[in-house]
C-alpha cells in the first residue's frame, strides 16, 4: 500500500503537473489545427514548449525528480510531436513519406526498447546524438510550419522546405545508430557478469 501511495504522490510533484498539462493541451491544438485556427494553434504549442522547458527546471529547482517524471516527460514529448506530425500531414502541411519515416523510426525504437526492458537484457536507453538532432529538426520543422500558417516569411519557408527533406535522412539515420548503440550496450552487458 504504501509503495501506491508513494507512487500516486509523485504525480503532485510541479514537473509532473506541467507534463500532464502539456497532455491536457494536446487535443485542443489538434482540433485547433484541424480547424485552421492556426494563430490559437500556434500559441498553444508555444504553451507547451514554455512547459516543458520549465519541467525541467523545476524538478532541479526544486529538487523534484522523480521515477514517474522520468518515464512520463519523454512519453509527453513523444506524444506531442508525433501527434502534430499526423496532424499537420493529414492537413497537407508536412509531406507524408516524411512522416512515414519518423513513424516508423519510432515504432521500432519503441518495439526494440520494450522488448529488451521486458526480457530484462537491457535498461539504459539514452538516446543517440542523431536521435537528438532529429528530434531538434522535428521540432523546428512543426514550429515553422506553425509560423508559416500565421506569418508570410519566404526565407522561413526555404529553410522548411530543408529541414523538412533532411528529416527523411535523419531518421533513418538517427536508428540505424540507435541499433548500433543498443547492441553494443547489450555486447557490454553480456560481457560483465563473466569480466
């Protein structure tokens, strides 16, 4: 009992309230966008890019990690950035090979991970330097897209127009090295009971 009462407690932690609110928004900025209410949209996903830096900064602050927050944070960035890839593909805004591709980076890094979480073979799932730059390019190509919708900017729209198209390289890129860093780890894991 009190290992649920720990656990339930963690959710009044600050971080882990802004990280449910950042969840909270999610379907409003997809009927927002749906709907072609880009400005609301656009100022709804700045709300959740202001929270989720400041989840951050608070669990050190306040020196409130905590087990749920860590499983919880990425979970809510995840979520939130494939949903507004669909979205802005199903709108025409995003090119649908491109989100094709991230989903299926995705799907396999999640089918890969929890395989080995679950068979117990491996726990470390840090990301990879290109999983990192491809979530960055993620992120600046829906902020563009966004602001593109709200704002007339040519030179906005070339660097889009990049960004976009380096995604269909960065993806599978960014899992093929994801592969190689987990079956190293998996060769490390393997090797240091015997060593």
């Amino acid at each position: 009992m009190s290992v649920n009462v720990r656990f339930l407690s963690q959710f009044r932690a600050a971080p882990n309230l802004l990280t449910l609110a950042r969840l909270f928004l999610l379907p409003f900025l997809v009927i927002e966008i749906l709907d072609g209410r880009m400005r609301l949209a656009f100022v709804l996903f700045l709300v959740a890019g202001i929270s989720d830096a400041l989840d951050g900064l608070l669990a050190r602050m306040l020196s409130q990690r905590t087990k749920l927050g860590e499983y919880l944070d990425p979970i809510a960035d995840k979520l939130l950035l494939s949903t507004l890839f669909m979205v802005l593909t199903h709108v025409g805004l995003i090119p649908r090979y491109v989100t094709v591709l991230v989903f299926s980076r995705d799907l396999g890094i999640l089918l890969i991970s929890t395989l080995l979480y679950v068979t117990n073979t491996l726990r470390d799932f840090r990301p990879s330097f290109f999983g990192k730059l491809n979530t960055l390019v993620q992120i600046v190509v829906v902020t563009t897209v966004l602001v593109l919708r709200v704002e007339s900017v040519h030179w906005l729209g070339v660097v889009n127009e990049v960004l976009v198209r380096s995604i269909a390289y960065l993806a599978p890129l960014s899992a093929a090295q994801y592969a190689w860093l987990v079956v190293r780890r998996v060769n490390a894991a393997s090797e240091s009971p015997a060593g």
